[in-house]
C-alpha cells in the first residue's frame, strides 16, 4: 500500500521551475548547485531545489493555507534566488521554454535519480528542456482525491490553453503557443492518466507497474494530474510556468472550484465548478 499523508483539504503548494541564466550572455548556465546551496544558510518559507538540467532551479513553498500565502512564500523564495544568483553572475527567469536553449546540450544535474532518468529515457530525457508550474491542493483522503481528480480532468486542456507560455525552442518558433506539452509527449507515461473506477484501482495500478520495473513509484508517471499521497494532495501539473504573477492566479484559480467539488460525498458531479471559472476568465 502506499504511504498516505491525507488528511490536510484544500491546503496549498507551489512547484516552479526557473532558468538560471548568464547576466552578460543571457544563455543557461548550469549553476543550480550555487543557487542551493546559498539558500542554505537562510531561513526561507520553502525550498530551493534541483531540477533534471542543471540550468534550472525549482522553488517549492511550503504548505500554506491561502493562495496568498503560498503567493507571498513564493515571491520570498523569487526574491532569495534572484539575489544568490546575481551576486554569483547570474539571473533567473520564468517561462515555460527557454527560446535560444538547445535542451540536448544542457548538463544534467548532478543527482543519481537524474542520471537515472536519462539512462532509461535516453533522448527523451535530455529533450525536455521546459519548465512547468505545479500546485498541490490537500485532500482529506484518498477518494476525495481521486474525485477531485476526475472531475477536473476535463478541463485540463482549457488550463494548459490560457497558461500558455513556451512558443520557442531550440532556437526557433515553432508556431505553437505551448511547445512544452508537445516535448512532454517525448515521455512515456505523459498526459491524461488512464481511466480508474476508483482510487483502490489507481493504486493497484501503479503497485503492478512498479512491480514490473517499469516505474519506480507513482512520481515517475509524468500525467498532467495525479495524486500525490506521500504529500497528502492532488498534483495539477497542466500549466506553463508563466510570467510573474501567473503562479498566483492559477493557484487561486484553481483551488476555488475545487472546493465544493472535495466537500461534496457523492460520486463525480456531472458539471465541474470549473467550467464557471473559465468562462468567466482571461488570460
């Protein structure tokens, strides 16, 4: 069985990837590990970490109550890897590609379960060279989750359509809004994850595919939602990491309509709360 941390219902996280950039060149420079290790020494409301390139810095608040806490978290932890870095040379950027980066010539950092990663994924692996936001919303428990789960998958596309944020890669335009959901595609185990009656099956599911080898646990399916139990919350990883004040919007966005969705008992509501967020939104 796997280990379940529920128990915490509409709490909030933040994942967001940022490029860490040269500030004569404006090219990646593969300095995660400088930008790590300066936060050590500070007191900061959530982590600075690495990422599969070594060009990139993931910044991870910790649980917050509010949208706006978690959004003043994460500004703190912006503002903490922008000075480290520009008293090292360098500045951080948010976007979900990186226009002039080739992704296959970037370093990897210099962690077992990245090297891993590319072993098994090959090409794959060192393609993936975009940079998404992730926001983790608590659940009471498991089957909670998994409702919340099914009744906002619909709606995925519409989230990842007005979070688009990646139209360059590898140097060119590729004429798509989002080139960061067509490089996930690289990837097995991307995308909508596979229909389940329930959250017992979901979990069987992924107890035979790590049985088999071919995953090592739930983390190494890459869906654009899943549940998250070791956190205790439900994962949405749809977005393009956006400008500045994306990461607030689309938590507060997101986490409104789940919550009559986690507070009903009944079984997955024919009409998702969050179509009345996107008909009602803009970028």
């Amino acid at each position: 069985m796997i280990e379940q941390q529920f128990g915490r219902s509409l709490t909030v996280g933040v994942e967001e990837e940022l490029w860490i950039i040269d500030a004569d060149t404006l090219q990646l420079v593969p300095a995660v590990e400088t930008l790590v290790a300066g936060a050590t020494a500070r007191s900061l409301p959530g982590t600075l970490k690495t990422e599969l390139h070594a060009s990139v810095v993931e910044l991870t608040t910790d649980v917050s109550d509010t949208p706006e806490q978690a959004h003043e978290r994460l500004v703190e932890l912006r503002r903490a890897a922008r000075d480290i870095g520009e008293g090292n040379g360098h500045l951080v950027a948010a976007a979900g590609s990186y226009p002039t980066s080739m992704p296959s010539e970037q370093e990897i950092a210099p962690v077992d379960r990245y090297r891993d990663f590319v072993a098994y994924a090959g090409p794959s692996a060192r393609r993936q060279g975009v940079s998404g936001l992730h926001i983790h919303i608590g659940m009471p428990d498991a089957e909670t989750c998994f409702r919340v789960m099914e009744t906002i998958l619909p709606w995925l596309p519409v989230v990842l359509a007005l979070s688009a944020n990646s139209p360059y890669f590898e140097g060119r335009e590729t004429g798509m809004l989002s080139i960061r959901a067509e490089v996930l595609g690289f990837l097995p185990r991307h995308g909508a994850p596979p229909a389940f009656r329930d959250y017992a099956e979901w979990e069987r599911f992924i107890e035979r595919m790590a049985a088999t080898g071919l995953a090592s646990d739930y983390t190494s399916f890459w869906w654009d939602v899943r549940p998250h139990p070791r956190f205790g919350t439900l994962e949405i990883r749809a977005p393009d990491q956006g400008r500045a004040s994306c990461p607030f919007r689309w938590t507060a966005w997101i986490r409104r309509p789940v919550r009559p969705i986690a507070s009903s008992r009944s079984a997955v509501p024919r009409d998702c709360p969050l179509s009345a967020q996107i008909s009602s939104s803009g970028r």
